[in-house]
C-alpha cells in the first residue's frame, strides 16, 4: 500500500476550495515559515480528513452512520469540522489525557466525544470497535492513503507559494504528514521529520528497520504521541530517504514561547519542533541551504505561553 504524487494532485482537486491556502512568511533571507496553524480548526488535518470523506462520498461509502475516528485532538477536530461541513454525524474517541482546549472545541463542532484509555492507541481500539459496530466509516489519523495523500497538498502549495527551497522541516508523529509532503514534492526538495527526544517513534523506526511500538511522552504527546509509525509513512521514508532529528523538552518550550514572543504566533508544542530544530542546531543547515519550517497546529491554551 503505498501513496503517489497522483494521488496527492487528485486530493488537492478533490478538496479545492474546503480547505485554506494556508500563507508563507520569510523571516530570515534563508527561512521560511508555512503557516498551517491558520488552516481550519487550527491545524493541517483537515487536509486528510476532507479527502477520506469525499473520497468516500464518491464511492457510496460516506453513509448516515456518519464517520467514526480517534485522535489526540487534532485529527479529530479536523474529522469532527469536515463531517459537520459535509452533513453527516461523527463520533470522536479521544485520550482521557486530551487537552481541555481540544476537547471543548471538539463539542462546539456537534460531535460525539467519547473519553477513553489513556494514550491514543487505546481510543484508536475502541474508535475501531464502535466502526465495526455502527458501520460508520473510519477515518484513521494518519495511515490511510487518502488522508496521506490530502496531507501532502500542503506540499504542493509549498511549490506553489516559494521560489526554491532545498529543505522542509515537518514535525512527526504517525508520520501522515511527512509522508503526504514528501510524496508531493519527491526530488524537488529534502524533506526532514523532527520529533521529541521523548516520542522518537520515526527514530526507532527507522533503527530498527521495521515497525515498532515506541514508548512516548513529553510536552508534545498530545499531537506526536503515537506510539507506532504509519506504514505508509514507513514506505515513504524508504523511498524519499528522509530522516529523523530530535528536540529535547527544554528547546521545545522555549521555542514555542520564541515564536509568541517574536511573531506572535500562538502554537502547541508539538507545531514548535520543527523551530526548536533550527534554534538549537538539532539541524544546521548548510551556508545558503534555504530551509522551510512548517507551522502545522495552534490548538494550544495561550495563557501557558511567556
């Protein structure tokens, strides 16, 4: 099972107009942010979400069981934002560890939250559980192709929006949107996933050759928590070559308190990754490299921010 560039073209055709061209800012003549904070419900998901939904209307498959998904909060605001859009019910199995901010912002979208198990692979079980039971589609967080492939328009807008660049750095967690980025870009650009020093999941991955179950935490496990890599996130990093650096807790913090302070940009720790990756040479690039750092959530509580 693996993703194409043409399925990434066919995603952004399919979802043309539901998702939001999300701005670039260049802060540094080297530098340059993508600003998927400000995409719909305050993160990159909908990408995903908006193209397993209506691929799924295509094919008959997007019933009034509505659709079924669990998340650690974005992806399930995401899945929770694009059914409400498209009309039918959805029903979201979150951490009992999800942020309050999450969680609050999940009801205002009409869905039913349901609390469960401590770490989202627990609400990932009982998600396909209540799948099985309903018949409502399930919409996996990171490791369907069609979610993958919507992820990676956020590539092609990169194409779109910047006049060359040789590096992008994209925070990991199931790996869905590196993978996506990467498959839209192929050899046009280096693509380099940057996770916490305690969620290494693409890391150990990528050490182990194989797919592996990884021990996770942190400030950031609420959006890069998953325990697993994607498979397709997997075949991805095999056939791109992109590789994983990491950031401790302390660079994490700050960074995210820097780009409040600097750019007023209020972001949740796991979207401050990518930034602490530069801020602490975790990746140097090399003189002249010009390097993209993507922005990809904002659901945060702004009063932690310094």
């Amino acid at each position: 099972m693996t993703v194409s560039r043409v399925d990434v073209l066919a995603a952004g055709r399919r979802i043309e107009g539901r998702v939001r061209r999300t701005p670039v800012l260049q802060v540094a003549p080297t530098v340059t942010f993508k600003l998927e904070l400000v995409q719909h419900v305050g993160s990159f998901k909908p990408r995903g979400a908006f193209n397993r939904l209506l691929s799924a209307k295509e094919q008959g498959a997007l019933t009034g069981q509505g659709v079924v998904t669990a998340s650690g909060g974005n992806a399930g605001l995401a899945v929770g934002y694009a059914a409400r859009e498209l009309g039918v019910p959805a029903r979201i199995f979150v951490p009992e560890t999800a942020p309050l901010p999450k969680v609050a912002r999940l009801r205002t979208l009409d869905a039913d939250v349901v609390q469960v198990g401590r770490e989202y692979a627990e609400a990932y079980e009982a998600a396909v559980e209540s799948a099985e039971e309903s018949g409502a589609l399930l919409v996996h967080a990171y490791d369907q192709p069609e979610v993958v492939a919507g992820q990676g328009t956020l590539g092609l807008e990169l194409l779109e929006q910047i006049d060359g660049f040789d590096t992008v750095l994209v925070a990991v967690g199931g790996g869905g949107l590196i993978a996506g980025i990467a498959t839209a870009l192929e050899d046009r650009a280096r693509v380099i996933g940057v996770e916490p020093e305690l969620a290494p999941t693409l890391r150990k991955t990528l050490e182990a050759g194989e797919l592996v179950d990884v021990q996770v935490g942190g400030v950031a496990a609420d959006s890069l928590g998953a325990r697993r890599l994607g498979a397709l996130a997997f075949d991805a990093a095999i056939r791109y070559d992109f590789g994983s650096v990491l950031v401790t807790e302390h660079s994490i913090v700050a960074a995210r308190n820097e780009l409040w302070r600097e750019y007023h940009l209020a972001v949740e720790h796991g979207a401050a990754v990518t930034y602490a990756a530069l801020q602490t040479g975790a990746y140097q690039p090399a003189p002249g490299e010009r390097v993209v750092v993507v922005v990809c959530g904002a659901n945060t509580d702004p009063s932690t921010l310094t």
